[in-house]
C-alpha cells in the first residue's frame, strides 16, 4: 500500500459520506416521495443539493472503482466504512438528529473494523492474472503482509 | 410508511448493492491496476477499456438500482436508519459473495472487520 493508494481509500470514505448526506437534506427539502408517486424522484435530481450529492457520489465511484482494480471487496469495503461514521456526525451536528450511547458505540466498533483490516493484507496473492488491457502477468501488485 | 415496508426497502438495497459490489470488483480485477494502466496506456484506452468490460455494465445497472432505493427511502426515513442498517446488510452479504464468486481469501482478520463494521452500522441504527 502506496501514500497514494491509502488517499484514494480516505477518498471514498469522505466522497461518499458528503454526497450521501447531501443527498439526504436534497430529499427532505423535496419532501416524501410516495410509493403511488414514484414519478416525482424524477423531479428530485433537479434538486441543487440533489446535483451535488450526485456530483460527490460519481467522484466516490471514480475512487471506488479505482480502489477495487488494486485490492479485494473485502478489503476496500471495510477500510472505507469510517464513511458511515462521517455520516452519523455529519447527520449529527448539521442536522440535530440524536446519536444515542449505543450509537457512540457502534462508532467505536467501525473505527476497531477498520483498523484490523487496514492492518492487513490488501490483495488476495494473485493465481497469475492476465489482465484483458496488458498481457503483462504481473500486473497486480503482490502486496502480501501476513 | 410501516416498518416493514421500511426493512424491504433496506433489504432491496443491500440486495442490489451487494450484487453490484461483486460485479465491479470481479469487472475491476480483470482490467487491472488503473492507475498503472493510466500512466503506460493514457486515460481514454483504459475509460474504453473499463467501459467495455460486460460484468461493468452489469454491476453498474445493480448500483443504479441500489441508488434509486437509497433516494427512496432517504425521502421517507432516517439518514441515520436506512443508510448504516442497508450498509451492514451488504458488510456481511460482500463478505460471503466475495468469497463465493470472487475467490478472495477472506481471514480471519477480514471476518472480524466485516463483523465488527456490520455490528456497529446496526447498533448505530438503534
């Protein structure tokens, strides 16, 4: 794992949170889309907040995606989820939703996540891939601690 | 809305993001490292080349549907519920699929951070 590698990682965590929270005051600006009326989440991405929520979330996929070419599902995944502990604070202190005890600990418990898996290895040891792109094997990095 | 129509929605999003996740991982490994493909071949042959690539298509549409759900039940629910309780669907969902379809070597240590992300995103949806 590069510099530049951990700044994509930090990259999705934070894309992903904003977009994701802006996403939630552009809809509760909106107001409640029924189920008879699903039509209208047309109507929504026309929103300002919904366009930048959006803008941030194609910025979290072009890092997302990027991060997924180098290392497995089941390492991204895990080492980006201090998102959601963005989102519990952002949803916190912009919009004065409560963060109860149990929640303060279920923070804790994603911060324990993401340090155990961070401090392994990012890549399953690769059988020889042959990329489509490059006829070069080795192409994935063999980064393989542990 | 009812409760239960609440979890189906948070059901139908892991669902679809789970299946796009695996998708876009199993399209990714098969194009290879980007940012190395970027610097030797250019942007646009590794775009195309990205692009082309079937499972891409496929575990974009999945994604697609994963975000009209989120923007659904975003408009009706709680930030705070639907994104951490769909979220620790999908940490365990991941975990299983990417073992199952994407031969990763999930180790103990990978089972501890999925368990431990997935029960704290619910304890924050208490």
């Amino acid at each position: 794992m590069t510099f530049r590698k951990y700044l994509v990682l930090v990259g999705i965590a934070v894309s992903g949170a904003a977009g994701d929270s802006l996403l939630n005051r552009g809809m509760k600006d909106f107001g409640t889309v029924s189920l008879y009326h699903l039509s209208r989440l047309i109507g929504a991405v026309l929103h300002p907040s919904v366009i930048a929520g959006i803008l941030l979330l194609l910025a979290f996929f072009a890092c997302y995606i990027s991060a997924l070419s180098w290392a497995d599902l089941t390492y991204v995944l895990p080492a980006t989820s201090l998102g959601y502990v963005l989102v519990a604070l952002i949803a916190h202190y912009s919009f004065h939703e409560h963060i109860s005890p149990a929640r303060w600990l279920g923070i804790a418990l994603i911060a324990a996540g993401v340090g155990f898996v961070s401090a392994g290895p990012s890549v399953t040891p690769a059988r020889q891939v042959r990329h489509s792109l490059d006829a070069c094997p080795n192409a994935v990095s063999p980064e393989m601690e542990s | 809305m009812k409760d239960s129509q609440a979890w189906a929605v948070i059901g139908l999003i892991a669902l679809a993001a789970t299946t796009g996740d695996v998708l876009l991982s199993h399209a990714m490994k098969r194009v290879g490292d980007v940012a190395e493909l970027w610097q030797r071949h250019g942007v646009l042959p590794v775009l195309g080349h990205v692009l082309r690539t079937p499972t891409f298509a496929l575990g974009l549409m999945a994604m697609a549907a994963a975000f009209f759900s989120l923007l659904f039940g975003l408009s009706w629910g709680n930030l705070s519920l639907v994104v951490p309780a769909s979220a620790s669907l999908s940490f365990i969902g991941n975990a299983i699929a990417a073992r199952i379809f994407l031969h990763e070597r999930v180790g103990h240590r990978r089972w501890m951070a999925a368990l431990l992300v997935a029960s704290g995103v619910v304890l924050m949806a208490l």
